[in-house]
C-alpha cells in the first residue's frame, strides 16, 4: 500500500484536492471532529499520515511513509535527505526580511554589523546573512516572529510572507526576498527506485495533476 | 513599567489569574476576538507580552520583559540564561519515556540498543539516555510524538504527559519519568538586580499568591 505524509495547516487543503484528483480520498482530515492521524482512502490504496509540516520530511526520510508533500522552505531549512519529485505548484509564499517601516533600513546591507534578526528558519536566515558577508546575531523564535522588531527586540526579520497582511498589519516591511516557497512533492529515495505499489505512476500523476493548465486555445485542438 | 511574557497555551489561564490574584488584568488574552499580542493592564502598572511557551526565555534573556511564566520542561530543554525566581505551583505534568503497551518494554534500559526515540525535547531526551549510558537515535519531531510508536518509526518516545489521556488513546504507557514540570517565574539577571519599578515586591506577590494554602486550622488561628 502506497503511504503518504500530509501537512497540517496551509497546505493541508490543497494537498488533498490534489489526492482526489488522482483518485486517492482523504477529506476525512478536513472534518473537523476528526481526531484520527492516520487514515486509509476508501478504495484501500493508500494510507495517509497527517502530521506537522516540519515533520513531513522526517517521516519520509526515516522511510515510514513513501511520500510526502511540504512545502519548500522546510526542505531548504531543515535539508533533509529526500528525493524532491516535483512542484506542485501551490502554497505559494516567500521567506524574505522585514523591518519596521518606520526604521531606515531599506536593504538588508543597511542594517548595521551584528544587528539582530528574529526567525523561525535560523538555518536559512544565518545561510543568507552569511552569504552577503554581513555579521548578524540570529534569534531563534517559534511563533510570531513579527513581534521582534515591534518589542525592539531585534532590528529584522526573516519570515514566510504570503500576502503581506500581517507584516502590514504589524508596521512592517519587506526589504528582501531569500527564496519563493511552492508546495512539493518529495519521497524516500530507496523506496522510490524500487517503486513498490506503483509509485512512479502516482507521483507522475500528481505532478501531472499539478500542472498549470495549458492556455485555452491549446485544450482540445 | 514592569513587562511579563505570558506563555500561550495551556498555562495561560492560570498564569492570567495569578496576574489578577496581585492587582495586573492581562484577562483580555482570554477573549477569542483578541489579536494583539502585547497589552498594558487597566491600571498602567504593567505590559504583558503574549508568546509561544518557547519564546518566553528568549524575551526574558535579551531583556525585552523584565519577567516571565513558563513551564519547568522549557527551562529544562533550553537552559536559558534567566534568574529561576519561583515554582508558582500550576501547570503540573511530567517529562516521560513512553513506548506501545504491546511491546516487551518495560524499563528504558529494556529498550534495545540504538532503539530510535521520537521527541520535541531532544535535549533532555538525549540527556536522559546518556545518563543510562544506552546509546539511542533521537528522532526531532514538531507535534504529535505519539505517532512515532504507532507507525513503527520509533521504540519510544519521551513526552509531556498531564493526565495520561493521549498515551491511553494511543496505546502507549509510560516506563519512565525524567523529571516532574511546573510553571515557574523567571526573570532577567541583570533587571532583577537593579529592580526599577518594584520588580521585587511584585516577583515576591506572585510567588505568595502561588503558594499552596496553609491547612485550614491555621487560617485566622
């Protein structure tokens, strides 16, 4: 039986549009009385587990679950040894730095030497830091990240952005962007070149699913 | 002002009522509608900062609040650099080691070898089974540790535990317990030495408002 990690929160939506568009049903996460983590889709194919986005590639990578859909940033945070498949194309958000508007930094090379810099991606805000050869002191964060700069407690931020409300929201804006998220499809690298249970034909199916369709014109000529 | 960073989650109701108990209303936290995350009680006396249990030492350690509730096992995992003023005696539960009542575990050092342990804690996870010289692989998870067992990615996992109601719906039990946790009072080395604006007298209040009543003969005798 195929096996699949699927994330809660943002993306949990869209990941499971796309299994019904490839046969597989696991609305039964979306109800909200459900208290299961693990369900099997009614024609008996496939299992899916529901577990925290940043844990999808654990699963996956301890080979638990075949599959697994995440979203790009945790794959650049946490680099994981798994195969990525394909984008699927949804879920689209960017990891960028923030700073108060009313500060003077319109650049991240305008923020002064060891100037501090609030994230939940430590890993992918010290990458980038670094690579522009600016010395800052990382804090490491769990939530609310944007409560940083508000409190004072550091110069920037570096966060997921998807339509900028709550940067907004918060007197905040974006100076520059790291990288553009997308949701992915990913898998254990073993399990996918044995391809036990047809594996390869599900996951072309659902990068084929997630293909932006074609433009009008092309369909059916 | 004094500052506070309450915890979010489940030590916020009783870290809101000791509040009260000494004169400071942060109970608009409470309120479902609410969205700010940093509010000054009616009385002016003091600003409350509303985090992540995780993020409360940080605010506490780079001094943005001069004080903080936050549970036993946070200090334990994360060792902050932060001045342990008090056990407010609320928030009870346990660090434990937990595997499937159907295994043949029923000791840690039953466990095998390299057994793979599931954790949010990884250090006093690994901590603990150093102290037991059994060598195990700690697998870091997010949330929901309890599927560790369940799919068979791990042995055993070392959790929080209140009352037990999620390790019986998952058919784990407890073999070990690696330190019992309370809510403690916290406070910024260097604010505290210095105490502006009565740090003592309102750290001293809320420790006496959190001790457990005398017995009842004692009272008014």
């Amino acid at each position: 039986m195929i096996s699949i990690a699927l994330p809660k929160g943002a993306l949990l939506k869209d990941s499971i549009a796309i299994c019904q568009h490839v046969g597989l049903d696991f609305s039964a996460f979306l109800d909200k009385q459900n208290r299961q983590l693990q369900i099997i889709d009614p024609t008996g194919t496939a299992r899916a587990l529901l577990v925290r986005a940043q844990d999808v590639p654990v699963y996956v990578e301890y080979g638990q679950v075949q599959l697994g859909i995440v979203g790009y940033d945790v794959l650049r945070e946490k680099s994981p040894d798994v195969a990525n498949l394909a984008d699927l194309h949804f879920g689209y958000c960017r990891m960028s730095v923030a700073v108060r508007s009313s500060s003077p930094y319109r650049q991240p090379l305008d923020l002064p030497p060891h100037a501090r810099v609030a994230s939940k991606a430590v890993n992918c805000a010290r990458e980038y830091f670094d690579s522009l050869d600016l010395p800052v002191e990382i804090i490491p964060l769990y939530g609310s990240v944007e409560l940083g700069p508000i409190t004072g407690m550091s110069e920037a931020i570096v966060d997921l952005v998807s339509t900028g409300r709550t940067l907004r929201e918060n007197g905040l804006i974006e100076i520059a962007v790291l990288f553009e998220s997308t949701a992915r499809l990913i898998a254990h690298p073993l399990s996918y070149r044995l391809s036990p249970d047809n594996l390869h034909a599900i996951a072309t199916q659902l990068r084929l699913a997630s293909e932006p369709a074609p433009p009008a014109g092309v369909v059916g000529s």
